[in-house]
C-alpha cells in the first residue's frame, strides 16, 4: 500500500505521436508537465525524467493513469509497469476508460480543452484514491487474449459477409436450391458438406434434372457419409428444387460457378482460422491473473472458453465498474428514452457508443445462454412477442442486458452460476 506522503501521481493523456504527462505530489504540485514522444525514445525520456524525480523529491511509490486509447496506450503502458529502472519505486499503473473519469473531469468544468489539462486531471483522479478499486494494468496477457479475441471477431464478420455474398450467387445459378417457401428446405442450409458439393459439381440445373434418380442418390450418399435417414427423397427434393428453377444462359453458367467456388474456398478458409484462432485463445486465457472471473463466467449454461474470453479481455476485470448498469453503458447496451405521454415506442434505439467487441461477445453469448437456462429462454420469447418488427434482434440484445446484470454480479463477486436462483 502505497503512502500518500510519499507518492508521485503521473497522468498521461495518449495520442498516437505524443504523450502528454502532468505529475503530482500530493499537494497538487506539478513536478512534471511536459510532452514526450509516444516512441521508445520519448518513453526512455519520461522514465528517466520520473526516476529522476523520485529521487530528488525523496518519493517512493508511482501510480500511473492512462484513459485507454486502444492500441496507442499499449506500448507506454506496458514499458513503464515493467520498467526494470522504476522496480524501487514500486509503480502501479492503471489504464482506465473514459467513462470512470468523466463525471470526475466535470469539476473542472471552468478549465479549456487542452491536452495539459487532461493529463493533470488523470493524474489528480490518482491522487484523490479513485484508483483504489481497480486493477492494475496487466498488459501482456491481456493484450495479447484481446488482439485474438478481436481478430476472431474480425474474421467471423468476413466469414458471416462471405455467406451472405455467395447466397446471391447460388440463387442467381439455382433459385430454389435454398427457398423455405416450398416443401423442399433439405438444403435451406447452403453451406453443409451436401449443399457444398451440390453446387460444386453441377454446373447447371439441367444436369441436376437430367441425372437418374438412382445414380443422384449414390452422390447423396457419398457427399452426407449416408447421413440421411431416407436419400432417395432428398435426391428427389433436389431434381424438384431443379426443375422450380429459372434457367440461366449458357454463357453466365461459368462465371456464376467461377465466383460460387471461390466463394466456398474463402469460407472454409475463414472457419479453419476461427478454428486456429480458438485453440490459442484457449490457452492464452489459462494465464491471465483474474481467473476467477473466468470461472463465474465459465459457470454460466452457454457460455464456453470462447465467449468468456472474449468478454474477459474487454472489461479486464469487472471490479472496475460500480454495477451493471454502468458495465451495460461501457457495452453499449442502453436505450434512449422515446416517450410522448404514456407512450414508450417499441422501436426505442440502441446507444451503441459502447465497446462493439465486447457487445458482440455478450450478444453471442446471450444467443447461447438462452438455449440452456429456462429463465433467460422464457425472457427472451416474451421479448420476441411484444412486437411485430425486429422480433429477433430486439428480443436478443435485451436477453444480452439482462444477462449483463447477471454475469456482472457472478463474476465481481467471484460466484459461480446457481441454477435453482433467480438469475
């Protein structure tokens, strides 16, 4: 526990080229008020200058706050809190969200918008105790849990692009291959091992609706791995979809099939990676500090090594928030009001100024969540009824706030999931 007395404060207020440092004594005089390069060079700089003030002002403690400003607080972040020069002085540092020092920037209302000024008030948000309550930066592990749980999000949406893409090809080639209007919806899925080599190896309909029954049902078997229950009727679902079909000019045949295939080949691609990607991220969770966290979320029916990870390195430890209310705003998963009278429009709209990875993995998560506990199933089909339009998103990303009050209050208080309870 660091003394008061004895305690430097250092604000850093991070921009891509420059960091902006303010330090405190705890006075609230400022020893430090300078820019240093946001580089090697300029960090070297600071951490001399800080050393340097240590030992000239008899201090012995450092706590540092940096407002997170994704990757360009990464690098003077994780160089100071492993400083070998600054180890005697025992540093702490903090890398905090706008939102924590908002309301406390507010009673400098009467101060301009500078860079100095936004330094200074990091640095005081330290000297008055506010850190004492959250936890310290750990910016190896976390980062690098964080840069995968990112990068899968981020092939995931290629992935989910890529499908949608595709399907306007298969049905500009076979327009009733995947139409859930009609009895036929074996292949309403256009992307299992059947539905893939379909498209593959018929390049057009009518060679679809001018294969025998027989020899058409040998090629269900073999590309299911006899999956079905009855092939015949699925090869016979096929030539019916076939034959439903609008025709396509010979000419636009081989481009069609050109682009569907190498629409395929980048979707396969796309899941080996999430495949990859998921086994590091696995391992990679294993070693950060607040594994208990990991387990009340682990507790959770639905919630898997993925999805918790994902959540985990976006909050980094959910201590840091006061409730839920004020995780679900982080998130971005709180509503503007839109009441006239006694009305409430159903279509009130989302602030999503949030953290979108962190809303993505907790919006999946409350897809799975639902499936397993009866409590947030019900909730969520209550949800789904009340209106006409936008029954699923709306009921989804409500399920999600509701779940955020749940796994908030595990996963701070390090309690594991408790089916009998009301969640």
């Amino acid at each position: 526990m660091s003394e008061p007395l004895t305690t430097l404060y250092v604000g850093i207020d991070v921009s891509k080229n420059s960091n902006q440092v303010c330090a405190l004594n705890f006075e609230s005089k400022k020893l430090i008020n300078s820019s240093f390069k946001n580089n090697q060079e300029g960090a070297q700089e600071l951490e001399s200058k800080l050393v340097e003030l240590c030992i000239k002002n008899d201090l012995k403690d450092i706590i540092i706050v940096l407002e997170s400003t994704g990757v360009f607080s990464y690098h003077i972040a994780n160089y100071l809190s492993t400083s070998h020069a600054l180890l005697k002085f025992d540093v702490i540092v903090y890398v905090v969200n706008a939102k924590m020092v908002k309301n406390y920037a507010k009673s400098y209302i009467d101060t301009s918008k500078t860079d100095p000024k936004d330094a200074f008030i990091l640095a005081d948000f330290a000297r008055v105790g506010r850190c004492k309550e959250l936890t310290p930066y750990r910016g190896s592990q976390r980062l690098a849990l964080q840069r995968l749980t990112r990068h899968r999000k981020h092939i995931v949406d290629m992935l989910n692009k890529e499908k949608q893409y595709v399907i306007s090809n298969i049905f500009i080639k076979f327009s009733e291959f995947n139409n859930k209007e009609h009895d036929y919806d074996t292949f309403l899925n256009c992307f299992t091992n059947t539905a893939v080599e379909v498209l593959l190896k018929y390049k057009t309909i009518e060679q679809i609706v001018k294969t025998p029954i027989d020899k058409l049902t040998d090629f269900i078997i073999k590309s299911s791995k006899n999956r079905f229950g009855d092939p015949k009727e699925v090869a016979a679902t096929l030539k019916a979809a076939a034959r439903a079909s609008y025709r396509l000019d010979k000419a636009a045949y081989k481009p069609v099939n050109l682009a569907i295939a190498s629409s395929l080949r980048l979707i396969d691609t796309f899941e080996k990676e999430i495949d990859e990607i998921d086994k590091q991220i696995e391992y990679l969770v294993l070693g950060l500090d607040n594994s208990n966290e990991y387990k009340s979320l682990l507790s959770i029916p639905g919630i898997g090594p993925i999805f918790a990870s994902g959540i985990l390195a976006e909050v980094g430890s959910f201590k840091d928030f006061d409730d839920d209310s004020a995780l679900a705003k982080y998130i971005g998963l709180s509503w503007k009001k839109d009441q006239s009278g006694k009305y409430d429009s159903e279509n009130t709209p989302m602030q999503k100024a949030g953290n979108t990875y962190l809303r993505y993995y907790v919006i999946e998560a409350a897809n799975m969540v639902k499936l397993y506990v009866p409590e947030y199933k019900e909730y969520y089909q209550k949800k789904y009824i009340e209106v006409k339009i936008h029954q699923h998103p709306r009921a989804l990303v409500l399920t999600a706030r509701k779940l955020v009050r749940l796994i908030y209050t595990l996963a701070s208080k390090e309690q594991l999931f408790n089916p009998n309870k009301s969640n």
